[in-house]
C-alpha cells in the first residue's frame, strides 16, 4: 500500500479532563483551538484514579501517557506483514551498486515510454469511462504532468505532488512498482483499486481522475487534498470534542454507505486514510484493500490494520460490509479518547484483546456516545449497528447523531469548526518533512516477471467531464 504516514511514527495519549457540552454547534461558527480540541493535559497531572462507566460495568484507569506504534496495513490471505514496508527498504537508492543513480521520476518514466515493449493493447488509446463505455478521448501520461513534491511512500511505490501541465490544477500522483507488485501477488488488489474508483463519486470520498502505465509502473492521479491525514490532526491535538467529531463520524458514515450502497467494503478504514481539505471536510482514500461484494458472499482474506480491525477477521471466520461499521467505531473511540480502544503489546496480542477485552468506556463522554460505541463495536457482526433490518439507517438514527441534517451533509452545507492551516493549493505544510525535503528520485524498477500476458491491461482511465461537474453532489 502507498501511504503518506511516517513508519514507526508514534502518538501520545492525551488525557481529556473537561467535560464537554452536549450542544449542538452550529455550522458557521468560529471556535479557538480549545473550544474545538479541549485543554491541553497538564504535564503534571495525577494518573491511576478508575472512572466508572454509566451502566457500572466497566472501570477504566487513566494510566500514564502511553507511545503507541502505528501498525501497518496487512494485504493478502495471510497475517504476514511485508517486510518491504520496513523504512530500511524503502530508501531512494536500495543499494549503492545495485544499479547507477537514478534522475527524477519524471525524466525517468518519460524515457520509459520511448523504450516501452508492452503491447498496444496494454497502453490503451481508447480509454474507459464510467459504466464501462470506451471514450474517444486523448489519453494522458507521465509527459502531462510536472512532478512538484514527494508527499508520501510505501510498500509499492511513492505519491507525488504534480502539476498538469498547461493548466493550474494540482493533483496527487499515486505510482506504484509493477515488479514489486507482481512479486508480491498483489495485482488483484491493484486493480481492484482502480476498478473501485471509477465506479464511485462522493463529497466525502477522493476522486480519480485519471490512469495510466508505462512498462514498470503504475500511474493513479487523485486529487489533492492537502490538509493532511486525520491522523496527523489527532497526532497534533490529542482528541477532539463531541460536536467536530460527530460531524467527521457523520461524513465517514456517509462515504461508507455509499460503498456500501454500491457493493464496495473499504476494510482499511483509519485515521492515515481519512484526509482533510482545506475546508475541514473528511476525505476518504486510500481504497487498496477495497473489495467488491454481494449480499450473499463473505470474504475470508486476513487484511486491514490490526488495531481496526473487526473479531471476525481477526479469527479468520469470514467477514462482510459489518467490519467496516467495527473499524467505523474504532475510529470514533480514537477521535473521542485520543487512542484505539485495544492497543499494547505486538500484534498477537492486540488480536486477543480485540476477541476477548470488553470496550472501556471513559466516563467523560456523553450516555449517547456511550451507546453508539457499543453497538459499532459489538463483536458479534450480526447483532453489530448497521447489521440490522435498517442497515446503516440504524447508524444514522442513532440519538448521537440526532443533530445530523443528513441532506446539508452531503451537501457539504455543515461546515466543521476546524479548518487545517493550508496556504493554496500548493501548499504541503500538513505532509510529513521527512517525504516533502527529499529529492525527486526514484528507486530502480526492475521489469515485472509475468507469465505470458500483461496482467495490466486496459489499466488506462480518464474521468469524463461530466463527473468533474458532479464531483459535489453523491450518486445514490
């Protein structure tokens, strides 16, 4: 998977001692830094005293600031973490005399393109649209665009800043090694992404605009969202109060029905694949692990990040939509507390605390955000909110969101009381340094080992016009 996070980047746990008001904000509202996030902890304040939880069930003690490690995510059938996603192996140059130094991807893939051996029939000249229809259209390729920045690296290959040349638009470019995925076993998973993001377009979800391949690489231009990860906000400010957290849960819950609603689980939902535009909306990404359903299958594949995911992938029992709506509840327990609900210890025993530990509820927040988080994190799937004869009305009933007017959501006519610090559409301040001060180059590709066709093919996608148009308003 590419992501833009920093591995072995690490997250405090920040007490919440206030209250918050169970009030609703009003749209256009200006608050401070601590009417929106809370207080800053005292760096001298007192741990170890148990809150107890509404119903008495459950004690929680606020233990001493704990330094969480970010897992990765897990592709494929088995738990097997690649070990390509070890920051020693993803270094610009793998090795000093491996191969000679490379120059900038830029001028790398354009020498790509002059000695590509595919078939004609592998960069395609027509093009696909929406729905399948073949477009009589001009195809792009890595010659249209102006590489700006590195924002972002991982297990495949890299996400750049670009410019589309001749016009103002700045986009996110997505490039990934075909060798490395073609070793790995991973092009259904590749294509599966890109399949995905051709057939959805929501306010709250990042759109494709265009596809395409040279002989080692795989292009995705996305757009750009440059208000960084919601992760890097919880990383920055520790928590956020009730009412911008309901609005962020609203709009995710909004993005995952509408997957839902067209067959497609997301089942990596986190915090480092949720973005925020410079308008403070959420903005799902990263659809790597995504697949397609029916009502009536279940997939058995091991694959998420462990601390989101459901009990039932964690056992191997076959999962469905349902694990979306567990990693849902994970994360509003983590907007709401600062930390995922079952974290310590190496990954066996995240998985045990997921099966076996009773959620902990902290007796700062609300009875409605009490009961919300214990039906999205109900560890029998089919008794799970959103599992019911509603579906995922139940979630968007649920009393905690009553303040919700769901139309003016999808509308984006709710604005949330936070707004990232961005400067334009160039700026790259809310993306990691250690991507953003590297240089433009690559590490060597070598060409992908396949059998006898190219596992590629009509790869190559340009959105129509029309959905640029479109792009604010859902398709239902």
């Amino acid at each position: 998977m590419v992501s833009s996070q920093l591995p072995g980047l690490t997250r405090n746990r920040l007490l919440f001692t206030v209250n918050p008001l169970d009030t609703v904000v009003s749209d256009h509202i200006e608050l401070d830094f601590t009417d929106v996030f809370g207080p800053l902890p005292s760096k001298d304040v007192n741990f170890g005293d148990p809150l107890s939880v509404e119903d008495g069930s459950e004690l929680i003690y606020d233990n001493p600031a704990v330094i969480q490690n970010r897992s990765h995510s897990l592709v494929g059938p088995s738990s097997y973490v690649c070990q390509s996603l070890k920051l020693s192996k993803l270094n610009l140059n793998e090795t000093e005399d491996s191969m000679e130094l490379v120059k900038c991807v830029l001028d790398e893939t354009i020498k790509e393109l002059e000695e590509c051996s595919i078939d004609d029939d592998a960069i395609e000249k027509d093009v696909e649209g929406v729905g399948g229809d073949t477009l009589e259209v001009q195809t792009v390729g890595i010659e249209d665009f102006e590489v700006l920045k590195l924002v972002g690296q991982g297990a495949f290959g890299k996400v750049y800043q670009v410019r589309k040349k001749g016009t103002p638009e700045i986009y996110a470019m997505k490039v990934m090694r075909k060798d490395r995925i073609v070793e790995k076993n991973h092009v259904d998973y590749m294509r599966g992404e890109r399949d995905i993001l051709t057939k959805i377009a929501h306010p709250f979800i990042v759109q494709l605009k265009y596809s395409f391949q040279t002989k080692y690489r795989l292009y995705l231009v996305l757009d750009f969202i440059n208000g960084g990860h919601l992760f890097f906000q919880l990383y920055s400010h520790g928590l956020f109060r009730e009412d911008l957290a309901r609005i962020y849960a609203a709009e995710i819950v909004s993005a995952v029905c509408h997957l839902h609603a067209n067959g497609i689980m997301h089942r990596d939902l986190k915090p480092e694949n949720i973005l925020l535009g410079s308008d403070g909306h959420v903005m799902l990404t990263d659809f790597g692990l995504a697949k397609q359903f029916d009502e009536n299958t279940r997939s058995n594949s091991m694959c998420g990040t462990v601390e989101y995911m459901a009990p039932e992938i964690v056992q191997g029992r076959g999962h469905d939509k349902a694990a979306d709506w567990w990693s849902v509840g994970i994360l509003l327990y983590e907007m709401l507390t600062g930390k995922p609900p079952f974290v310590g210890g190496n990954r066996d025993k995240i998985q045990q605390k997921i099966v076996k530990d009773k959620i902990k509820l902290p007796s700062f927040l609300t009875s409605e955000a009490h009961t919300l988080l214990k039906g999205l994190l109900n560890k029998d799937a089919s008794k799970r909110l959103g599992s019911g004869p509603l579906g995922s009305e139940e979630i968007k009933r649920h009393k905690w969101f009553k303040p919700i007017n769901w139309k003016k959501l999808d509308a984006r006519e709710i604005q949330p009381s936070f707004r990232p610090d961005v400067a334009g559409k160039h700026c790259i301040a809310n993306f990691d340094k250690c991507w953003t001060d590297m240089t433009l180059s690559d590490s060597p590709a070598a060409s992908p080992k396949m059998n006898t066709t190219n596992p590629f093919v009509n790869f190559t996608y340009v959105r129509p016009a029309a959905s640029f148009l479109q792009q604010s308003s859902p398709l239902y």
